[in-house]
C-alpha cells in the first residue's frame, strides 16, 4: 500500500475512531464531578492525544501490513479447481463470514478512487490552519512589545509574592498592555503576564492577585506546551467536529484548574468569580447576561465556583438508582445538624452582597459574628466582601472591625484593601484605625502616610495621624514632621504636631516643637506645638515651656505655655513659674491665667500667692479673678480669708 492510499485510510478511519473517542470522553465526563477539574482536564488531553495517536497507529500499521493481508485478503477469490475449506459433517456451502467481508469489498471499491482527493483537501486545510497560526504566533509575540509598559511597583510586588506562595520556578514579568482586553500569558521560557490598563485602575488589589493567581497558574502547570501541542492536534485533524469538542473541553477543564489555583490563592470561590465578573464588565460594555446569551464560557465557569456541589455528579439512570441512599443520607444529616455547620452554611450568604441583593441589616451584622468566630481565610474574604458591598454603612464597619478580631495576615491585607479603596469616609476611617492596631509596625507606617497623602477626606487623613502617632516608632517622627510642616490641611497639620510627641525621642521632638511654636504662621499650630511640648513630660522639654511662657510675642501662646507648664511641672517650679507671670506679664489674660493655675495646684500650693493678688495686685481685673478663685476652693486658708475679707 502507497503513502497516499495508507494516508487516506488512515483519515477514513479516523473519523469512527475520533468519534468513539469523544462519546467515551462524554460518558466519563459526565461521571467526574464538575469540581475535579484536574481529573478531567487529565482525561481530556488523553483523549485528545489518542485521537492523533489512533490514525498515525492505523496508517504505521496498513503501511507495514504484509500484502493481501487486512481485508484484501479476507475478501480475495478461491481459485478454481481448490476447494473451499468445509467444517466436518458440512457440505461446501459459503460460509457466513462471506457477507460481511462482501459489503467491506464494495465499500472499499467506492472509496478507493476518492483516497487520494481525500488527501489534497486534508493537506490543504493543514496549510491553510498552518499559515493562520503562524500568523497567530507572530502577532502573540509582538503583544509583549507592543503598546505595553511596566506595571506600578505595587503589582510587580504582587506578582512577586503569589510566584513564591505558588512556587513558579521560572522568571516571570508583569507587564501593562493597551492591546489585550483580558489577563493574558505568553511564553514558556520566559513568560509575560499581559494586564490590561482597565484592569489595573477598575479593580482592586485583591481582585487583580485573584487575576494574577490565575495566570500564573498557566505558567506554574506548562499549559503553554499543552496548548501548543493541542493547537497541533487541531490542525492536523481539522475536519473533525469531535476534535473540536474536545479540544474546547481541553481548554474549559484548563481554565477550572486555574481558577482552583486562583482560588486557593486568593482564599474564596465567591470573591473570585466577583474578579471574573469585574474583569468582564471592565472588558465589554455588554450586560453580564448578554454575554452569556451569546455562549461564552465565563457564565459557566462562575456557575462552577458558585456552585459548592453539583447538581448532577453521575448519568441520569446511576442517579436514579442512588436517588433513595442519597434522600436518606440528607435527611439524616439534616437531622444532626449543628451550629458549625449552620454558620457554614451562612458563609456563602456573601454571594447575595456579590449580587447587590439586599439583606436585613440585623442578619448582615449575625453573619459578620458568624464570620469573626470562623476566623479562616474564607471568612476574611467574605468580610471584605461585606465591607465593600453590603447596603449598610453599619454593617460595614462591622465587618471592618471584625477583621480587625481576626488579626491574620490576609485580614491585614483586606484592611489595607478598605482603608484604600472604600468609597465611603466613615469606613475607610474604620478601616484606618483599625489598621494601627493589627497591622505590623512598617506596614502601618507606609499604608498610614499614603492614606494620610492620597485621601480626599480631612477626618480619615486626621484619624491616620492619629494612628501614626500611636504607632510610637521613632520612623514615624519624620514623616509626621513632614505633615506638620508641609500638609495643605490645617487640622491635619495641627494632629500631625501633636503626634509628633510620642514618635521622637524627647530632646530633638522639643527642639522641633519649640521651633514650631517660635516661627510657625499659624497661631493655632503654635498652641498645639506648645501644647504637645507639655505633654513630653521631660525637664528638657518643661524648660523650653516655660522659656515660651516668659518670652513669646503671643499673649495667647504664653497663656497655654503657663498652663501647660502648671499641668506637667513639680508644684514648686510650678508655683515660681506663675508667680512670675502674675507680677510680671504684661498681659492681663495671661495674668489671670496664672491666677488659675496657682489656685489649681495639688495639695493648695499656689493659694499663698492667689490669696496675695487678692488683696494687692495692681489690676482690678487680676483681683477679681484671685478673689472668684478662692471662693470657689475648698482650702481652709482660702475659705479663711473670704471670710475676713470682703470682696474687691
């Protein structure tokens, strides 16, 4: 037999061979569960490669066959003169294997002359599918070139830890690309991450991981080598429409194994597919369900990650017959429920927040409880869920606050994500405080400075000043005294002077501070320096107060250095101070201020000098006030002299 006559029957049969292929594909298909992706990704490729390896073994053996063997031989003419072989007992009738072996003759008479037309028109769809995919190859290649450019620092960072957490041994590179509409990977040897800008400005950070996971996923299984060979397949047995159906159950099975990836990366099947759907809005102006209308795979890949069990895992009839087991399994297990399994259970209520349905706020704050208690990686992407979608503002913050409980490091991710993202300003402010508390030290300390730079609203870039501050780590002293001096706001300027006090160390945060209250423009700024210098509790600092107190232009910035040094300094430097200060100051606001001061000291010390102005001080006004002050205390020397004395 010929190369073409063996090409050609090698075809012909493979078209009942590729046929019984796919329907045995099917038949297991429909047995492995939806969820065991890798199972059935694994028999798909089988298939796949046993539909080449069927005609390439049927041509190998027709090419090798003995001449007149096969069907020729079985169908060949006695010659006459020889009889025909005859069982014992038999006469020399025909014997039924004869008509088979006769319609095999006709049959192969018809298609004889057609074999090697066959085999033109099979290597002319080859060239044709060849020369597209080469053309294929040649624009993917110069997707990586084309209108691309680096990620921000943020994604490669990123991409760098899900390579680590999903152990991808070969270098990979994240690149922005204005061409693709969807994630993409090319390449082996060196693979590239394609993100679309859309992507990177219309999710969130945790939804893009979600997106890198998968596509990583790709690189870390060789799916690029797979495909190459499947694409191979194609085009060598392109007049098949099973191959095709295979082929494309080969690339659906692909794609669930990388969205399990994704999900046991990013730690929740709901918040991934809510990745899928975000990236599909960002890609196509269409409705989500007009999409669907259209066939496309993304409906039934989310329908499988929403779905936790399948509604069909064996063939009808199989079900049938299991149907009564599994009814009383259900019910005995209904019967057994517990509370673990009831909050289980209302885990997946996130779903409904995917979908913007709405929910009673009293049964969203019981599922955030629920959620808190459970603790693990799916509940803390079901909270940030919630904190990002629920209807209530309330709900919400509880859900920030419960990740806030749950401390891990994925909560301290999904608190950054809010803290960040979040549209609304009392949650992003929860999220903000919250994020002080759990987030480590460094962590805090970048996240803190960017929200205190970056955010739109006055009162959360004030409370991460207030958390900087709390942190009390000496690297946040230079930040908060870039704030105090350069911030466009003037309360957060005034929070970032006094935070300045527990981040530095006390002798250069005074120096800083004392400057401030010395030249700065702003006269409340000033106080707010001074008052912060009384609250380092240092001698150090103290003397710089009361330097203020004697010295600066500001009648009211005197007034809060005397107050201040009277809070914070020992009674008897406190009662010279402002002894001081009454008879000397020439401001009377600051005099009176002085007055009570004297007359707040512990254990009655200042009352000697209050009851003296009293009685003598030059201004009227100071001796009302040291008058009103004694009558007001419980001191006996004080009480004494009201007494005795009548009033000014």
């Amino acid at each position: 037999m010929n190369v073409t006559q063996t090409l050609g029957w090698a075809l012909l049969h493979s078209v009942w061979q590729c046929a019984f292929a796919a329907s045995t594909l099917a038949s297991l298909l429909a047995i492995v569960p939806v969820r065991a992706a890798r199972t059935r990704y694994a028999f798909a490729v089988a298939t796949l490669i046993l539909m080449l390896a069927a005609p390439i073994g049927t041509g190998v053996r027709l090419r090798t066959a003995p001449v007149g063997a096969g069907v020729s031989a079985a169908v060949a003419p006695v010659p006459r003169g020889v009889a025909a072989p005859t069982r014992p007992g038999t006469g020399p009738e025909a014997p039924p294997a004869r008509l088979p072996t006769a319609l095999a003759t006709r049959v192969r008479a018809g298609l004889e002359p057609a074999l090697p037309w066959i085999v033109v028109a099979w290597f002319a769809g080859v060239v044709i599918l060849s020369i597209r995919l080469a053309s294929g190859w040649l624009v993917t290649r110069s997707l990586s070139t084309v209108g691309t450019r680096p990620v921000p620092q943020a994604c490669r960072d990123a991409l760098a830890r899900l390579v680590v957490r999903l152990r991808v041994t070969r270098p990979v590179q994240v690149l922005e690309s204005a061409v693709v509409q969807v994630p993409a990977v090319i390449g082996w040897l060196r693979p590239v991450v394609l993100l679309p800008a859309s992507a990177l400005t219309g999710l969130t950070p945790l939804q893009l991981d979600a997106l890198l996971a998968h596509e990583l996923a790709h690189v870390r299984r060789y799916d690029y080598l797979v495909n190459l060979l499947q694409i191979a397949i194609e085009t060598l047995l392109f007049y098949h429409p099973a191959v095709w159906w295979v082929s494309r159950r080969v690339r659906d099975e692909r794609e669930h194994c990388c969205d399990d990836v994704a999900v046991a990366a990013c730690g929740d099947a709901h918040f991934y597919a809510a990745a899928l759907l975000g990236m599909e809005r960002l890609r196509s102006p269409l409705p989500v369900l007009s999409f669907a209308a259209t066939g496309g795979s993304l409906v039934g890949r989310v329908r499988r990650l929403m779905t936790p069990v399948p509604a069909e895992l064996f063939p009808r009839g199989i079900a049938a017959a299991i149907a009564v087991t599994i009814a009383l399994v259900v019910a005995g297990a209904g019967l057994a429920r517990s509370p673990d399994a009831a909050g289980a259970r209302n885990a997946q209520a996130p779903s409904a927040a995917l979908a913007g349905a709405p929910r009673d706020p009293h049964a969203g704050r019981d599922l955030v409880r629920v959620l808190r208690r459970r603790g693990d990686q799916q509940a803390v992407t079901a909270l940030l869920a919630i904190a990002h979608q629920d209807g209530d503002v309330d709900v919400q913050q509880s859900a920030v606050e419960a990740l806030g409980k749950i401390g891990s490091g994925a909560a301290v991710a999904a608190v950054i994500d809010v803290a960040r993202t979040h549209p609304d300003d009392d949650v992003r402010r929860e999220a903000v405080e919250t994020l002080g508390h759990i987030a480590p030290r460094s962590v805090a300390l970048d996240v803190l400075a960017e929200v205190v730079r970056n955010d739109r609203d006055h009162h959360v870039q004030h409370e991460a000043v207030e958390e900087l501050g709390e942190l009390r780590d000496r690297r946040a002293f230079p930040v908060l005294l870039d704030f105090a001096r350069h911030h466009p706001a003037p309360d957060v300027r005034r929070k970032a002077v006094s935070a300045l006090a527990r981040a530095g160390e006390p002798d250069s945060t005074a120096s800083v501070l004392e400057q401030m209250a010395l030249h700065d423009s702003s006269a409340e700024l000033q106080h707010e320096a001074v008052e912060a210098l009384g609250r380092l509790d240092d001698p150090r600092a103290l003397a710089r107060v009361a330097r203020l107190a004697r010295t600066h232009a500001s009648p009211d910035v005197r007034d809060e250095a005397t107050e201040q040094y009277a809070k914070h300094a020992p009674p008897d430097a406190a009662v010279a101070l402002l002894t001081d200060r009454l008879a000397h100051d020439a401001e009377p606001d600051v005099q009176a201020e002085a007055v009570e001061q004297l007359a707040a000291l512990p254990r009655g010390a200042g009352i000697p000098a209050v009851i003296e102005a009293a009685r003598s001080h030059a201004i009227a006004e100071v001796r009302t006030e040291a008058w009103r002050r004694l009558r007001e205390s419980d001191d006996p020397r004080a009480r004494a002299f009201v007494r005795r004395t009548s009033r000014p």
